[in-house]
C-alpha cells in the first residue's frame, strides 16, 4: 500500500501563499486519481481538487482560480498551490491516492491556518 506524507503547511496572513506537497512511498503513475481534501472542525472532508491520471483537473467552486493541482510522477509528489487564501481556507489538508476499484490511501494530514 502506498503511504503518503504531506508537508507545507503553517499559518499565513490571509492573502498569502501556500504550496503543499504530497510525496508516496511508491509510484504515482498508476493512481488514477490524487486528490487533496480538506476538514475543518466541526465539518465534513471535502474535496479541494483532484488530478487524473490523464492530467485532467477538478476544483471545488471556492477554491477555483485560486489554488492549482500538479502531479510529478518522476518525484511521485502531488502538489498544491494555494494563492489568495482567505480564511475559511482554515483546515487540516489531506493526500489521498486512489486507484479506482482498486487500492486507496490517505495521507496524515497537514494543517493550515490563514489568520491575522
């Protein structure tokens, strides 16, 4: 099973930048989906943006035009930018890896505050 680790997060003023890594134990490449979720307290995991295997992209509504997704299976690390963050960006930020009917797997979780 891979295992994921993720890194990058802290506290921000809001408007500022983020980027947050994901890097697998083993390959990425044949994940069809990597994905980055989010849960603040109190609330449900949500998707924050997702990566198929092919490249193509997804992005919650209120994160669109401001975060970006990458994959680099070379360094089996997925990426997040995160420009403009706002507040309510506030939360535990996971990894997941997934291969459709197949084998999946979350990271540990990387928090992330953006306050004043």
């Amino acid at each position: 099973q891979v295992q994921l680790v993720e890194s990058g997060g802290g506290l921000v003023q809001p408007g500022g930048s983020l980027r947050l890594s994901c890097a697998a134990s083993g390959s990425i490449a044949s994940a069809d989906v990597m994905g980055w979720y989010r849960q603040a307290p109190g609330n449900t995991r949500e998707m924050v943006a997702t990566i198929r295997k092919g490249g193509t992209t997804n992005y919650a509504e209120s994160v669109k035009g401001r975060f970006t997704i990458a994959r680099d299976n070379a360094k089996n690390t997925v990426y997040l930018q995160m420009n403009s963050l706002k507040p309510e960006d506030t939360a535990i930020y996971y990894c997941e890896y997934l291969v459709i009917g197949g084998s999946g797997s979350w990271g540990q979780g990387t928090q992330v505050t953006v306050s004043s």
